[in-house]
C-alpha cells in the first residue's frame, strides 16, 4: 500500500548570509525597506514537499508515491528520482514553464527569508487522485491552491484518510476555505508560525481545531513539538542532532516520519518522536535530499535520542 504525497516539486536555491537580519534592518523604517544581503555561500538543491517528503519516507523503507506538476528543467530531478527508486508515475510536465524555484537566504540565527517562483507547480490540478491505485493514506502539502483545494475533495470522496499540511501555503486561503480543509481531513499538520496563523483566520482555538480531527500536531523547532489528540496534549522532545548545519526542510522529514508512524500503527508518542529524530538527522546536513541512513542505524539513533527501541 502507498502513501501519496501531493505537493510541490522545485529546486531549492540555497543561501547564507554570514550575519543577523536584524543588524541590517531597521524595524521603524520597514516600510521603505531596501536591504541587500551578500551571500557568498549558494547551493542549488533538489526540494519540494513532495520530493522532500517521499525522499524521507524511502529512507524509512515506504512506499512513497509523488504527485505534482514540473517543468521543462525538470530533467536532472528526474535522474536523481530514478537513482532513489522513487516514482514519477504522478508526476507531470508542463513544457513551457520552468519547475518551482525557491531562493532561499538564511542568517547566522537560522531566520529565513524565501523567495518562491510557482512556475508548473500552479498546473498540479492537472494531477487526479482517482489515477492512483493501493493508496492507504495522503497529505495534502503546499502546492498550487486549485490542486490543493481539488485534491482534498478527492481524498474525501475516496474515503482516503489525509494529513492536511497548509505550510507557506496558508496564507492563500480565507477563513472558510481552511474550515473546509480541516473539516475535510484526518489529520493537520503545522509548525508554530502557521498554528498562530490559522488560528486567527479561522478564529478557532488550536483545541478547537483539534477536536475537528484525528489528531493536530504543531512543531516548534527547538522546543520540540506537540500533538492534541482525543483532548489531551502529547509533548515530544527534539531528537538529538550531532551538528546542527541547515534547517531546510527539516519540516518535511519530520512530516514524512509522522506519515511512516501513523502508517505502522505507532503511538503518537511514538510517532512524534520518529519524525522528531527525522528532522534532527535533515539538520545536520546542507539541503533537503542529502542525508542518508539504514533502518537499523536509524534504529540506533533513536535509541540513542529517546532511551528505547521503536522498532
């Protein structure tokens, strides 16, 4: 049985700016803001939430199945899904525009500033839940918002249960739209910025939002993150990373660790602290598909992180 992951493909361009936002911008006079921030250091990454997070469920021995919409660039992306043995069967081309691009700058204080090109991922509408076949559980992750709306509704009129991951995209929606959505799914997904967001644009309070579905998980980098399920509150700690490097995608792996828990069964004790020790293992390296292990060093790690063996 696969998981789909509905969402965005791009190529991340990676920034760092060896200084503090803050040292450079002046808070009284934003709104005539013109800063320039040097940044000796870029690499281009392959990103995405859709391929961030069907390339950490590989590594957790699932079965991933990718669905989005790329562009005519998308060609040494799609090499390096076929070196992973992921998918591309979902994965559709839109010829005259490029893949999603994402310009990502990030400061001594690991701030980012983002700046995001849609490019082909505006066209995943194209992309039909009911095309797929064997699929025991979905998210709905950041992508173009008719995809994101269509895509939710289909879940539903399949029976398939969802995670609903809003990410950057949350902004795009007003209250109803994002009432429809957590009505709609199974399970949301979101980090503690969007927790605050969607609050006040729903008006709801995160227990209300909670009691709405299955469970509501918040990360909140380093302070861990919590899950509200069956009105109690599940603390999970942060999984022990050795050298913090870059915090890209780190969101993304620990979502693909929440998908591999609820997939197995796990406790949502268990289950936070695998996507927990996920994103500590994306933190240590530079972008978002670099990282690489072996269910039983994996296995290791979370023992060594939490005082007992998951698996």
């Amino acid at each position: 049985m696969a998981i789909l992951i509905c969402g965005s493909f791009a190529y991340d361009n990676i920034m760092v700016f060896p200084d503090r936002f803050r040292n450079h911008i002046l808070p009284e006079n934003v709104h005539i803001l013109n800063v320039c921030f040097v940044v000796p250091e870029m690499r281009r990454e392959f990103g995405g939430c859709a391929g961030n997070i069907s390339y950490n469920l590989k590594l957790l021995g699932c079965e991933p199945l990718p669905m989005g919409a790329v562009g005519h660039d998308f060609g040494p992306y799609e090499a390096w899904m076929n070196q992973c043995d992921i998918p591309r069967t979902h994965v559709v081309q839109i010829d005259d525009t490029y893949t999603a691009q994402a310009y990502i700058t990030t400061d001594m204080d690991d701030n980012q500033i983002t700046a995001f090109h849609p490019g082909a991922m505006s066209a995943a509408h194209q992309n039909r839940i009911e095309e797929s076949h064997d699929v025991e559980l979905g998210i709905v992750s950041p992508d173009g918002r008719q995809a994101m709306v269509e895509h939710a509704e289909q879940f539903v009129s399949l029976d398939i249960p969802f995670v609903f991951d809003p990410g950057q995209g949350l902004p795009m929606f007003d209250k109803q739209e994002l009432d429809t959505f957590i009505d709609q799914a199974t399970y949301v997904t979101v980090n503690d910025y969007e927790s605050q967001l969607i609050q006040e644009r729903t008006g709801a309070s995160l227990q209300q939002i909670a009691s709405r579905v299955d469970a509501l998980i918040v990360t909140k980098g380093g302070k861990g993150s919590e899950i509200l399920t069956n009105g109690t509150r599940i603390e999970i700690p942060i999984g022990r990373a050795s050298r913090p490097v870059d915090p890209t995608g780190c969101g993304d792996a620990f979502r693909a660790g929440l998908l591999y828990g609820i997939t197995n069964g796990k406790t949502w004790e268990d289950s936070g602290r695998i996507a927990s020790l996920m994103g500590a293992i994306n933190v240590e390296y530079h972008g978002t598909q670099n990282h690489s292990f072996t269910i039983d060093e994996f296995a290791d790690r979370f023992q060594e992180s939490f005082g007992y063996n998951v698996f």
